[in-house]
C-alpha cells in the first residue's frame, strides 16, 4: 500500500470530520431518545456509538457540537437535565425514519412526530423507546465526557442499560439475537449506508492457541495468498498429520496455491493443509 499522510492539526475540521465517518465505518446506529425538564421529547440519530461493557451493560455515544456553530445537541441538553435516554437500533426497516428524525427542528418539536414513530413506554426511565426498533435500552447517564468544548467536538455520553427490549422474533432458541432477522444497519461517509445482515460472513477463531505464521512452511508464507488465507491456515493447535490419499505430484506450484485458495475460501482448511503436507513431502 501506498500512504498518503494527513496531519489533523494542518486541515480544515470538516475535511477531518469526512476522514472519520467514512474510514471508520460502518457503525452501528444509536436512536437515542430523550426529554428535556419541560417534558419535551427529542428523538435523534447518532452513529459514533457502541457498547463498552457487560458487567454492568456500558453504552456510549457522542453528539457533537455544531460544526458551524460550536452549540451542543439537544440531546446533549437533555441528558444533562435529566440524567436518563434510550436508545433504539435502527434496521432496514426504519433507516429512512430516522435519518429524519436527524433534522435540526426546534427543540421543543417531538421528532417521534415528525417522522412517524411510535413511543414504546419505558419501564425504568421517562424517555420512550421507539416501537418499531426490535432492540430497545433503557439508560440511566453515568458520565459526559467533554472531548475539546470546541466546533465538531465530541461529547461522550455513557450510560448504563437498566432495562433491555428484545423483540421476541429475532431471538433464537438460546437466547442469542440472530443476525440475520435483526437487520442491522450500519452507517458510513456521505449518503452512504450499509444493510449488515446482506454482507455477515462468519470468522472460525481458534478455540486454542493457533499455531501461528511463523509455524507456516516458506512457500505457503511467501506464496500471493492473503493474510486472511494465511490467518486460516495459522488458526490450527497444530499441524495435522499427512493423509496419503492427497497427491499433489502431478501440479504445479501456481496450482497448488490456486487449489488452496479455492478450499480456504470454503473454509476447508483441514483439506488445504494435507495439499501442503503433500507438497512439501513432493519438494523435500
């Protein structure tokens, strides 16, 4: 690869504002809901989200402050007021919804209005959730974390989840939340959005300590396959013993790598390695 290097301190902030929207992407989706000390309700999209623990359940999002104005979010003034927010995933099926719902309308407008949502009541906080998001949580703030008090800076909101709504249809017998019924959506640069479960691939990680790619043989280590070829491959406790029944005196090295490639790509790596054990008895 071939760097071109950015210095954020000698750039324009909306041109450093792009650079993170789109090279960390994509990024799950935060509907956060909230009420000021009137009792108005805001409803609004944040997409520098995520969770950051379990024991107890941790999640965090960051509104900024306006890029042209340096004023903070009415979300930032809410949870201020109040101490407390939910927030709802967006899916598929309500993505156009709540980009909607990102317009800058007074804050005493209930974006639940504006674009059509539903109030799901909460059990534990006065913020509602939104109905038709199949994952809702109830959060009671723990802190806000000031990152430059200036135009585009950011403001760490943590909060605890208290209180989980799990749609009962995209849960599976365990439990576990499927992937594929939830339909994430995930955020990117511009216009750009990502519907997660078309693109779910799974990752096998080694139950055990893998073996590693210093433990690969040199002509597979310096073959054209890729790192996530050779991270298969290095992924094993240890290397298998040679089947006899795998042959590989009658190709060539370029199609010894190809027909690794294609079983890899499979995800048959048991299979990709008695074609190397094979090959390094042919080549020994």
């Amino acid at each position: 690869m071939s760097y071109k290097k950015i210095d954020p301190k000698n750039n324009d902030v909306k041109s450093i504002y792009h650079l993170m929207i789109s090279g960390i992407s994509p990024r799950p989706i935060a509907l956060v809901s909230s009420i000021d000390s009137d009792g108005n309700n805001n409803l609004a999209p944040f997409s520098f989200f995520n969770g950051f623990g379990a024991n107890p359940p941790i999640v965090g999002f960051s509104p900024a402050l306006s890029g042209r104005t340096g004023l903070p979010k009415d979300t930032l003034l809410n949870i201020k007021e109040t101490k407390e927010f939910s927030i709802s995933i967006v899916t598929e099926s309500n993505v156009n919804q709540a980009s909607l719902s990102s317009c800058e309308f007074k804050r005493d407008v209930d974006e639940f209005v504006k674009s059509g949502f539903t109030k799901l009541k909460s059990e534990l906080i006065l913020p509602p959730g939104v109905a038709e998001s199949p994952f809702i949580m109830e959060c009671k703030l723990i802190e806000i974390i000031e990152l430059g008090g200036k135009p585009a800076s950011g403001n760490l909101i943590l909060g605890e989840v208290v209180m989980f709504h799990v749609d009962k249809n995209i849960l599976n017998i365990d439990g576990t939340i499927d992937p594929l019924k939830i339909s994430h959506v995930g955020r990117s640069g511009g216009p750009w959005y990502t519907n997660v479960n078309k693109s779910l691939f799974k990752i096998h990680k080694p139950t055990t300590l893998g073996i590693g790619f210093d433990n690969l043989p040199s002509f597979i280590l310096n073959s054209n396959l890729q790192g996530k070829d050779l991270a298969k491959l290095s992924g094993i406790f240890e290397v298998p013993e040679l089947n006899s029944n795998c042959i590989t005196n009658h190709i060539t090295y370029d199609e010894l790598i190809l027909k690794i490639k294609s079983l890899l790509d499979k995800d048959n790596i048991d299979e990709a390695w008695q074609f190397i054990l094979s090959w390094k008895k042919n080549n020994e």
